[in-house]
C-alpha cells in the first residue's frame, strides 16, 4: 500500500521552474531513492512534501490525506519529518536540547523520554555528547544528531535529503547502517535524496531518476544497480 503518492507535482521558485510534473509513490515500510545530478529536482521534491515550497500543480497525498495547502507544522504533526541537506543543526543548542526540538510538536511526554533515549541507542555517540554544543561535533556526528532530532518527531515517513554529504565513506556505511535498521524495526518509511547512488540503491528497494525536474527512469534498486544509463551517469567511480 502507498503511504506517500505525489501525482504530477510541478514547483517554481520565481519564475524559475524547478519541478515539470514529477510522479513518485512510496510504499508503507519501504526505502525508496531518488537520484540525479545537481539542479535535477530532488531536493525540490522533499520541500513540497514537506510544505517548506508550495507545489504550482499536481497533488501530493500522504496516507489519504492531501497536503497541498498545509503548513510544514500540519505536516510533521501528521507523521512526516525531514533530515535537511547541510544537517542544519542548531550549533549552539546542545546535543540534548537538538534532540528536545524535533519533538516540538508532541506532548506525550513519557513516549518523548522512551524516544529520547532510543535515538541514544541508535547513536551512542550522541549519548557520550549529551551535554557539548552541537556545533563542536564532527561533520558525521552533526548528521547523526540532524537523524536524530528528525526521529523525534516519530515519523512515519522519515525525508532524508543527502545523508552522505562530505562524510568519509566509514562514517556513511555506518549511518547507512543505522538507517536500515530503523527502517526495519520501527517500520519507519524513508524517501532518500542521495548523489551516492551506489549505497543509496544499496538500501532502497526502489528508486527514481530525476532530470530536469521530471522522472526519467523509475525501477526497482537491483535493476537500477545494473542499469548501464544510471552506472555511466551516477556510479562511475563509486562502484
């Protein structure tokens, strides 16, 4: 069953059009990527789902529900929460009161603390830094702290836009890693944004290619990875 259906999705900034229509379902439990190079639309995508850019045509609906005209506040509050690209985290809040923010929406306190100490479970570093600024971690513990705080929201569908940004490859497979083990034993759905196509297609079970603000190819991950168009214009030297 899809959890997240966008149908025709067309966004401008201006009078720059970023998205031409795009058209991608999310099945309930499922990973599923989205590759293309720079400017193709991807990270376009996850703002209109997240209602940070509003969507000029096309619908987007979230298990039954359409978002189009809702706040990003009405978004999380409905299951949906998004790891932005650059982390963003708040460097000058610590470890701990990061982790607080992304539960900004709840009141179910005894859940938050269980979730809380979860996300320190997943990410023991985390745990060892409880008390440090957020901007005094490293580069991989800031987007391990940007996976957490976006956790606390208990998503349903978790937006993960370039988790592997300017991170050493064992730093990457070990965030990859954790994300496939939350996929699996929270059931918690992941669209993931990634110019890594190889480990991206490693974890998702489906993806799409996006070029110039349109779908280009959509297939299962195994068919992608052995897909000649996509190895020659986005694995290349990853393999």
């Amino acid at each position: 069953m899809a959890l997240l259906e966008l149908n025709d999705v067309q966004a401008s900034y201006g009078a720059i059009k970023a998205l031409h229509g795009v058209s991608i379902s999310v099945e309930e439990g499922s990973i599923v990527a989205v590759l293309g190079a720079n400017g193709a639309g991807k990270s376009t995508t996850l703002k209109a789902i997240s209602g940070a850019v509003r969507p000029t045509a096309g619908s987007i609906v979230f298990d039954g529900k359409e978002l189009n005209g809702l706040t990003p506040n009405q978004i999380v509050k409905l299951g949906i929460a998004q790891v932005p690209e650059g982390r963003k985290i708040f460097k000058d809040l610590t470890v701990t009161e990061n982790l607080r923010m992304g539960a900004y929406s709840r009141n179910d306190g005894a859940a938050i603390e269980e979730d809380f100490d979860r996300v320190l479970e997943l990410f023991p570093r985390l745990g060892e830094r409880k008390t440090q600024l957020g901007g005094s971690l490293s580069g991989g513990e800031q987007q391990m702290l940007a996976i957490g705080r976006g956790l606390m929201a208990r998503p349903r569908l978790l937006l993960l836009d370039e988790p592997s940004l300017g991170l050493a490859p064992i730093i990457i497979a070990d965030i990859f890693k954790t994300l496939r083990l939350i996929n699996q034993e929270q059931s918690t759905t992941m669209l993931l944004v990634e110019q890594n196509a190889n480990i991206a297609l490693k974890h998702a079970s489906f993806g799409y290619v996006l070029q110039v603000g349109k779908v280009a190819i959509e297939d299962t991950a195994s068919n992608l990875r052995t897909n000649k168009e996509v190895i020659e214009a986005y694995m290349g030297a990853q393999r």
